[in-house]
C-alpha cells in the first residue's frame, strides 16, 4: 500500500531534477508510530503516523530540530527498533531484524574498542556477509582503499581511544563504506568533522553513493543532519520533520543538477532551497534552542 | 633543565623517604623492643633476614614455594577452563544464568578449606587434592567477573554487529568475548590471589593430617616449623614469602593484560 497522497508513478521526471526516474521504492514507511512506556507518565511519542517511501538510488536526508525522532525513523528503517504501529519494508518485504543489506552509522559511533582503526573497518568484511567472495588480498585492498578515502592513512594501528572524536567518526564511516550495503543508513555522520574535511567528505560521499553512475546502480542513502546547506548539496529530496511528536512536515525536491560539486555550492538555487528549508524549520528550531 | 631534572628526583626522593620512614621505623622499634623485654621466642628482624638467608641457601624454601606454586597453577588452570566459558554463557543467555546462578551462589559463600574434608576423603593427601582446593577457590571469582563481562557489552556494539550480519557465535567470539576480557581478566587477577590463599591453607590442614613427611609445599613447611621444630622466625619468612610470591603474580598478570589487552586503559 502506497502512502496517502502520494501514489507511485507521481514522481517528476529526473531529467529535471537529478533524481531517479520514477524509480520504485526501495524503502517503504507506512503509518509507522513509536512510542516509549514512560513509568508514571504517559507514553512518549518519538514518532508518529510517519509515511514516506525511499525511492531506490535515491539520496534522502532527513533534518527537523532536535527531538524529531530522527533517529528513530532510521532506527527502524535499519531493524533496531520495532515500530509500535504501522509497517516499514524494504523492497516488498517486511523489515523485522537488522539485516547486512542495510549499514548503519551510529551517531555514537560503536567502534569496536578492542579493534584498531584497520580492524574496525574489516570487522563487517572480515566476521559478517558483506566479505563473502572476497579473498584476503581484496578484502585488503578495499580496506586500504577505504581508509585512504576518509583520510586516515598512518592511523591504522591505532585504537579507537587513542583517536579524536573526527577521527573516530571518519573511522565509523569507513567502516560502513567498506561493507558497500545497498542501503546506507546515517544518523549526522560528518557531524564531528572540521568543516573542510566535511566539504571533502560530502563530495566522497555523493561518489560512494554513485552520482556518477546511472541512477539504477546507485546505494539508497537516508541521511541525518543538523546542516542545511549539507542536506541540499547531498539530497535527492529533503524530508523536513516536526517534533513532539515527531512527524513528517514537508518533503522537498532538490532538483539541483547532478553530478554535484563545489560550482553547485555557488549556484543561487543552492542558496535559495537552503533558505527555504530554513524557513520551514527555523520556528520549531527557534523553540527549541529558547526552551 | 637540570633543576628541573633535579627538583624531580628531589621530590622522588622525599615521596619516597617519607612512604618508607613508617616502616623503617616500625622495624627498628621491633628489634629493639623485642631485644630487650621480648622472650626467646620473640621473632626478631635481624633474626628473620637471617632464617631466609639460610632457608634460601638450603633450597628448602625455593622447592616448597615451587610445589605450591604448581599446585596454585593447575588449580586456577582447571577452575579457569571450567568457570569462563560457563560465566560467559551464564552472562549471554538469560535462561543459562537463571538455572545456574542458584547453584554457584549456593556454593560460593562455602569457604575452600571447608570443602578439605571432602576433598582429603576422596582424593588423599597428596598433589591433586591441593588442585582441587585451589580450583574451588579460584572459580567462583573467575565465573562471577566472566558473568559480568558478558552482560555488561555495550549494547550498541551488538547493534552494530547486527548490522553488519553477524551471525550469533560469530557475535559471541568477535564482540561479546572480547568485550569481557578486561573483566575476565579482572577475574583472573582475584582468582590468582584466593588460589594462592587456599594452597597455604590445604597445605596447612593436609600437613596437619599427613604428618611431617607427605606432600610439601610452603603451606606444609610452615606447620612442621610450627608444629615439630617450632620455630617462629622461619614460620615468618615463610609467611612473608607467601606474600612476595602472591605480589609477583599479580604484577605478572597485570604486566601480560596490559600486553594483550592494550585497549583496555587501566
């Protein structure tokens, strides 16, 4: 069953836009609620009546104030949290566990503190489905691969401890990055990073995702930020959510060209979509920052 | 440079001074009190160095601390093999800890050398009743630091493992094992201290039972010191070299955690 409102088929045509063309729904949430047993008090609602379909390629972020139920959305998207109503699916089927088809980044990162920073990014190749078929040598070789890409080259040998806080999120993304999972689920990955590292690992990250590639053999991306203008330089479509209790608001096309890069940061629909997203949460965030 | 070089070794040795003045002290007020109105039997500083001179150069000493110490080793080695993977899966899986924790928790409180009886009964006086005592003690703390290592892994961690499709032995020998090591390890250190606190008790008890001869170990020494040739200042190094030994162990463990477990920030 479609969401409400929006049935397939809708969609523009990605000629204009940059997204897929009318691509299925990889990801599909349907009414979904969540709600936590408060004792003494009544439940709190982390979500609430959410319905949203994530196309397949699709890069979609997801930003709201702090408190939205962002991280929910995703918890449950990747199988970590069961929805107290409604239904989420991936391709068809119903999600009910976490499954290696779908990464996850953690907002805490969850390192593995007994792993060095190289033992952290083989971990999934190495002990889970994602290194199946994969002999020592390439297994090797994408993990170098990957930790040269997020700038970690010299730190192999390190543990976690003994890492800075962007230093140890670089070190999550890598580790997700090299599992290649079809669906990439991130709660704000480039959050700890200086803001030049953030700018290269945006344009790392369109390229992991494939915006290079057609859009059919594209990774489907939910994406969590604080950061507008990094929402609309990543997204496909912003989903712009409302807090207590968290909903969707408003879904947002972000037909900038692809592929994107720095001349994309300067184009005046750039700037103009960010102030639009802006304005939509700038109330809410207004409220929360004061409260 | 140099005063600062200076001033350290300055305040090293006046941290120093003052952590030994207290001892010092305490020795010397020993020797000259128990000198002047102590009896005979009053052990004196002086005259202990000189027992473990002698005790030392015999060899008597070295060869009894030797056979408790193997005794101490094969016991903590069985009680290590039974008790980790059981309080691992005691800590992993709710229905195993329900079914076994009565049992260890009955038993825990009963001291080891309570359980010397039995264990004289059935396995003699000998080499593998010591073990056996050795082993009881060691296990309890063994099997409650493995049960707690294992339910205390971060949970995000098992999140993440799911994520990534681990299977759940796979799970188990990746991230919940490893995660209960410094525990385990914490375990280890404890069970070396009360297995060593046994051997001088069995041994004790089984000399009681056995006679002068039998089965040696330092426990052993100290009751023919104590019961046959009465004397004291011996039956003190012996003690105090119950001590050194126990010291040495731990620092040891703590040496080869801190080498395999570099993660693990003490």
């Amino acid at each position: 069953m479609s969401p409400p409102g929006r049935p397939k088929g809708e969609y523009r045509s990605a000629k204009h836009e940059g997204s897929p063309v009318t691509a299925p729904a990889k990801l599909r949430l349907d009414g979904v609620g969540k709600r936590y047993p408060v004792a003494g008090a009544p439940d709190t609602v982390a979500i609430d009546e959410f319905s949203l379909d994530v196309r397949q390629g699709e890069f979609l972020v997801i930003v709201g104030p702090s408190g939205c139920g962002k991280t929910t959305v995703l918890n449950v998207l990747a199988g970590l949290d069961t929805p107290t109503r409604g239904t989420v699916a991936i391709d068809d089927r119903l999600i009910t566990a976490p499954g290696p088809d779908r990464g996850v980044m953690f907002q805490d990162y969850a390192l593995f503190p007994w792993q060095t920073v190289r033992g952290n990014v083989e971990f999934g190749l190495r002990y889970g489905p994602a290194g199946a078929g994969l002999d020592r040598e390439a297994r090797e070789e994408r993990v170098r691969r990957t930790i040269e890409l997020v700038g970690l080259t010299g730190a192999e040998t390190k543990y976690p401890h003994q890492l800075s806080g962007g230093m140890r999120q670089r070190v999550a993304l890598a580790r997700l990055m090299a599992n290649e999972p079809e669906v990439l689920l991130m709660d704000e990955p480039l959050a700890a990073l200086d803001a030049q590292t953030r700018i290269i690992l945006q344009d790392e990250m369109l390229r992991i995702w494939g915006q290079d590639r057609p859009p059919a053999e594209r990774r489907t991306v939910v994406f969590i930020t604080h950061a507008i203008d990094e929402a609309v330089f990543l997204a496909d479509r912003v989903a712009v959510m409302t807090a207590h209790p968290g909903r969707l608001k408003v879904v947002v096309d972000i037909p900038l060209p692809r592929p994107r890069g720095d001349a994309t940061r300067a184009l005046p629909q750039f700037q103009a979509l960010t102030q639009q997203i802006w304005s939509l949460i700038r109330d809410e965030a207004y409220r929360a920052a004061v409260a | 440079m140099t005063t600062v070089l200076d001033a350290r070794a300055e305040r090293w040795w006046s941290t120093a001074g003052v952590g030994l003045l207290l001892p010092v002290a305490l020795l010397i007020a020993w020797q000259a009190l128990g000198a002047s109105v102590g009896t005979p039997r009053t052990p004196l500083p002086v005259n202990i160095v000189k027992a473990a001179a002698v005790m030392i150069a015999s060899g008597d000493l070295p060869a009894a601390l030797l056979q408790s110490l193997g005794r101490v080793f094969g016991g903590f080695l069985l009680a290590a093999i039974l008790a980790i993977p059981l309080g691992l899966l005691m800590g992993y899986s709710r229905a195993a800890e329900r079914n076994l924790d009565p049992l260890v928790e009955t038993f825990r409180p009963i001291a080891a050398i309570a359980i010397l009886p039995l264990a004289i009964l059935w396995l003699g006086t000998g080499t593998s009743a010591a073990v056996a005592i050795v082993a009881y003690a060691a296990f309890f703390p063994l099997i409650v630091n493995a049960v707690a290592g294992a339910k205390h892994v971060n949970p995000t961690l098992l999140r993440a493992a799911a994520t990534m499709g681990l299977d759940r032995m796979t799970t188990i020998r990746t991230v919940v094992i490893p995660a209960a090591l410094p525990s385990i390890g914490v375990g280890l250190r404890i069970a070396m201290g009360v297995g060593w606190t046994a051997i001088v008790a069995a041994e004790l008890a089984v000399g009681a039972k056995a006679g002068g001869g039998g089965s040696g170990g330092i426990g052993q020494m100290m009751f023919v010191f104590y019961a046959y040739s009465i004397e004291l200042n011996r039956i003190i190094v012996c003690m105090l070299a119950v001590g050194l030994v126990a010291l040495l162990l731990d620092r040891l463990l703590r040496a080869m955690m801190k080498k395999l477990m570099p993660w693990a920030v003490q």
